[in-house]
C-alpha cells in the first residue's frame, strides 16, 4: 500500500504542510497518510537515573499525545478513504524517515519550510534540507502559508545537462501518469548555451523521456535563479515545480549552496525535489 510521509514538529509550518499532503494525497490517489514524529531526550547525564528515564516517559506521552490530537484534526478534513497513522519514535528524524521508507512503500514526503536568514540557508539547513538530500524517495517541500491548490500545470526545471544519466524517468513517470498535469519544461541559461550542439542533443533526450506528456519549452536568460522560477511560476499559473537535485560533494555544498536549497528557502509554489 502506497503511503505519504508527513514528518512533523507540531509547528504551523508542519501543520500547514500537512493540511497541503490532504489533498496531494487525493490528486495522488494515495490512501494511507503516517504523520511522524521522532524525539529525543533534552539531555542525558547519567543512563541510571530514574529522572532521566522519568524525563524520556514524559516527552514519549507529550509526543503521542500531540499527535494523536493532530491526527484527529487531519482525519476530518480528509476523505473518508484516507487514513492517518500517527507514528513517534524515539530516534533522529534523518535515521527515522531513512527506516520508514525502507520498511513502507512510501511514494512521497511532504514536509513544510520558512525562509530563514543566511546562516540558516547556506550552512545549517533545516530538517525539510536533511531530508531532501539523504532519500531518494519524491519530496514535496511547502512553503509556509501555502494552500493545496489541484495540480493542474506543472514546472519541470532543467539545465539540459546528462539527462540520460541524472533524470530519475520512473518517477517523475509516475507523478505525471497520476497526477495529469499540464508540462512545461523550463531551462535557465543565463549564458545563452542552448544553440550550441550539446544542449541541443540534451534537450532532444529529454523530450524523448517526457514527449508522452507533451511538454511545452520555455527558456530565461536571467541570473537570478530563485526570482525567475517564482515569476514563470505566477505568471503561467503553476501549482507544482520538479527539480532534480543532483549529487555534489560535502565541500562544495557548503561553499556552493544548490540552487535546489535556495529553491526551497524562496519559492512560493510548492517545490517537489527528486534526487538521481
């Protein structure tokens, strides 16, 4: 049974991104919902105290008991067919969501983002960042105060780049072959490259993997990356961006921050993030 994955800290941003799995879920005709929540204790100094194993009883029922409670609020908004399994774990949220996808045919996560100030962008990153870099399974990242609204169109962003080697096709196949939306493919090429034989070879590949659904191109020649997407975004009425995020070295995303993590901090559409 296909399941989505709403981690959540109780905040409204988690909470609003789980109002936004609600309906993704019924576009996606996906009908199990595991809202979870992972908890440590605030601190351990000696593994004998009975106050240590107190404080860990103590945040395993306030952890169960909000959830139970967010559960409830979710399930009566849902459809009737959609069931939420609330789910706490005592365990790294990183390690926890790596176990459940092993263990469960989790099709997506859905998990919510603030924009948050340089420090928090470029070096600490936030839990929604952790887990788009570490799964391979769809994440779909909701920006704070954004609704659900149906997919009807649909932005893939790409660079024309190795597509035969970096494009995950099945699952974006699958997305599509469910969701229906309208495609448009949009490439940023700020350097005006996509004349050259190359891109243009790329771009032929690509429209063989995505031409079942077919796709209309548009191109931008604009440096400002993140200000372009939300502007074609608004413009063309998107309701969903598809990134693929591709592998890089430890140095260079903390030198280099993606474009997928600016993405995330800064769009206003809800942003699905697939990694090769």
């Amino acid at each position: 049974m296909k399941s989505i994955l709403i981690p959540t800290d109780f905040s409204s941003t988690a909470s609003n991104a789980a109002n936004y799995a609600i309906g993704f879920a019924k576009q996606m005709r996906i009908d199990h919902i595991i809202l979870y929540n992972t908890w440590q204790p605030i601190s351990i100094t000696d593994p004998m105290s009975t106050l240590v194993i107190a404080e860990i009883d103590a945040i395993r029922e306030t952890s169960k008991a909000q959830l139970e409670k967010e559960a409830v609020r979710l399930q009566q908004i849902a459809p009737l067919h959609i069931t939420i399994e609330p789910l706490s774990e005592m365990v790294l949220l990183e390690a926890g969501v790596a176990e459940l996808c092993k263990k469960n045919d989790i099709a997506y996560i859905v998990m919510g983002i603030t924009g948050g100030g340089a420090l928090d962008e470029t070096l600490i990153g936030s839990n929604t960042i952790s887990i788009s870099q570490s799964t391979t399974i769809p994440v779909v990242i909701v920006p704070k105060d954004c609704t659900y609204e149906y997919i009807a169109k649909a932005m893939f962003l790409s660079d024309f780049k190795d597509i035969n080697t970096s494009v995950p096709q099945q699952q974006i196949k699958d997305f599509l072959d469910v969701a229906m939306p309208e495609l448009e493919v949009v490439n940023f090429d700020p350097d005006f490259t996509r004349e050259q034989v190359e891109p243009a070879l790329e771009k032929f590949a690509l429209h063989n993997i995505l031409k079942a659904y077919h796709p209309q191109y548009k191109y931008s020649l604009r440096n400002d990356f993140e200000d372009a997407v939300n502007e074609f975004a608004e413009n063309d009425n998107v309701q969903l961006i598809i990134n693929v995020a591709k592998k890089r070295s430890w140095l260079s995303k903390i030198l280099n921050p993606s474009y997928t993590n600016k993405l995330a901090f800064h769009t206003k559409v809800p942003l699905m993030v697939i990694h090769t």
